[in-house]
C-alpha cells in the first residue's frame, strides 16, 4: 500500500512486505505476537479490550518459548493507555504464569501527533493512507523492558508526562483554539483561522501562556519549545489536512473537562503562576459553540439554557464561582456573545 505525504515535503512511500491477519483469527494473531520483535496498537481506546485477549495468548506462548522481551507500543488517546492496556491483558493472562508475562512486556504509552486528513479514497488503491511529513514518535523510555529494535521516528524519553502534557496543552490546545474561535467568526477551516485577525493573537498568547508553564514545570529547553511552536504553526497552515473548524471543535463537553486541553492548561498556568487570559477566552469561545450538527455541543447549550453558565462552569469544567478563572471566563463569554458574526 501507499503512504502518501500532503503538503510540504510531498511524496509516495510504498509499503511492502506486509502481512494481515483478521482478528478473529485468534490463533494466527497469537503466533505472530509469540514471534514478533515489537507490537503496535493503533485500535483506539474503545477497541483495546477486543485485542487483550489475543495480545494476552501471545504472550503466553512467548513465556513457552523462552522468547526476549516484547515491547508494544501503544498509540492511543487516551490518558495512561500504557497502563489501560496491561490491566485488560493481565485479566486473560493464566495466574501461574501471570506475573512473568507481564515482567517481560513492555506496554509502551506513544504520543501521536501526526495529523491525518479526512481520508478520500482511491479507487485503484483503496488501501492509499495521506498524511503530513511529520513523524516524530515520543514514547515512554522508562515503560521499556529490554531494548527497542531501532524504528525511525520513535523516540524513547526518559520524562513522558512532559510530552504527553506538551501534546495536550500545545497542539490539542492550539487546535481547539482554531476551532472555537473558527467558528464563532464564521470561518469554515482551521487553516484560514490561523490567520484570521480574530483568532491568531488569542491563539499566540495562549500558546505563550501553556508554553511559560511548560517550560517551569517540566524544564523543556525554552529555545526547543519555541521551535517545537513554530514548527506545529507551520502544520497547522497546512491546506492538505483540511481539517474545519467545527471537526476542530465538536465535543465540546469532552474538551471543556477540568484535566483536559483548556482547563487542565489553564490550571497548569495557574499553579505556575501565569494568569490564563487568552486560555479563559478559549475557554469561553468553547462554551458558545453551537453546532446543531454536533449532540454534545447541543446538550452543552441546553445545560447553558437550563441551569445557567456558573453552573455549567462548576460541573462541566470544574471552575467554581468564586475562582478568578471563572470570572475571566464569564466576561470573555459575555464579550464573545455581543461580539459573535450573525
């Protein structure tokens, strides 16, 4: 199949030599985990418990075999996936052979952000995946058991709650920001909002704002992160990824979370020091999304209508009344609703 590159640096790779095997095959998957040299998941978070039990008899049969350790990195959305992942597989494990299984594995937590666009398909080549160039791969160095085979990308680091805070306060932020502050200005994609006067200097502050706390709490080299920035503006600009503004910003309730990509940013700020301005209009640009095309963002406004913002604040993002945050959230929201295109 083909892997083919949008935007800067576009090409085709071809990809040869694979060999796929169906899930329910579950004696095949079992025997190619028993002698494999690294595993993958990329199933998404809700899948992980179909593939435990497979993953689970492999391993088993590897413990049989006396094979080397078996990284298996796991690439997923989803907070400590690494430790979701051996939980689930620990219940399919044999008790006598429980615990030395699980010494033996690595279960590997990724963070992914390499940004896929809507796919659209190719008729003479259905299996045809496009992608950005970026392919960098932070992966948890202290989950490893053994040694990793040398992947090109995958980078193993020795902090990787800095990294996975770093994904989550900078680029899932960034993306948020494109996409409440998009659609409030009647913009259609992320990429025009980037240089829209209405979004980029909220967007700019904010990302100095996660970028300062970052920087204090995890020790992230500030002339990298300022790089680690640009570069993320400059994908973001990419026309090829087509993502809107409102597939930037659906889920609203989710993304509103109190450890999530606003408000966790938000409270790392605070407990930093740094007053969150620009987060608290992000913040409040989220809680006027509208989409009637979108169930969460719909039952966000009703909960709006019904109980009022402090509330919605309180039990939705964990902001309470008598916090500063929720005060600054309160105005930007009242600014945005006088402010907001018909």
């Amino acid at each position: 199949y083909t892997i083919r590159i949008v935007g800067p640096g576009a090409c085709d790779v071809r990809i040869t030599g694979v060999n796929a095997i169906h899930g329910s095959q579950s004696d095949e998957v079992a025997e190619a985990i028993a002698g494999c040299s690294v595993a993958c998941t990329a199933v998404g978070a809700n899948a992980l418990k179909y593939i435990a039990p497979n993953l689970a008899a492999g391993l088993v049969r590897r413990h049989a075999r006396g094979a080397p350790p078996l990284n298996v990195l796991v690439c997923e959305n989803l907070h400590d996936a690494g430790g979701v992942l051996r939980d689930l597989v620990a219940k399919h494990l044999p008790a006598d052979v429980r615990d030395a299984c699980l010494s033996r594995t690595g279960f590997v937590q990724a963070v992914v952000s390499r940004m896929v666009p809507i796919q659209t398909p190719d008729p003479d080549e259905p299996l045809t995946v496009r992608v950005e160039a970026y392919k960098r791969l932070p992966v948890d160095g202290a989950a490893v058991v053994g040694e990793l085979p040398p992947i090109v990308g995958v980078e193993p680091v020795p902090n990787f709650l800095a990294h996975e805070s770093r994904k989550l306060f900078t680029h899932n932020c960034g993306h948020a920001a494109l996409g409440y502050l998009g659609w409030l200005a009647g913009i259609e994609f992320g990429y025009q909002a980037l240089s829209a006067h209405e979004v980029r200097p909220v967007l700019d502050g904010a990302l100095a704002e996660t970028g300062q706390a970052l920087i204090r709490r995890y020790g992230f080299d500030p002339q990298e992160h300022r790089a680690h920035v640009e570069d993320l503006l400059t994908r973001f600009a990419n026309v090829e990824l087509g993502d809107t503004c409102f597939r930037l910003a659906r889920d609203p309730i989710r993304k509103l979370a109190p450890h999530d990509r606003l408000v966790g940013a938000a409270r790392l700020c605070e407990e930093c020091g740094i007053r969150p301005s620009h987060l608290a209009r992000i913040i409040a640009a989220a809680l006027c999304f509208d989409a009637q095309d979108d169930p969460s963002a719909v039952e966000l406004q009703r909960r709006i209508s019904d109980e009022g913002l402090e509330a919605v604040l309180s039990s939705v993002c964990g902001i309470e009344p008598i916090e500063e945050l929720a005060a600054s959230v309160s105005s930007a929201y009242r600014a945005l609703k006088g402010e907001r295109r018909p």
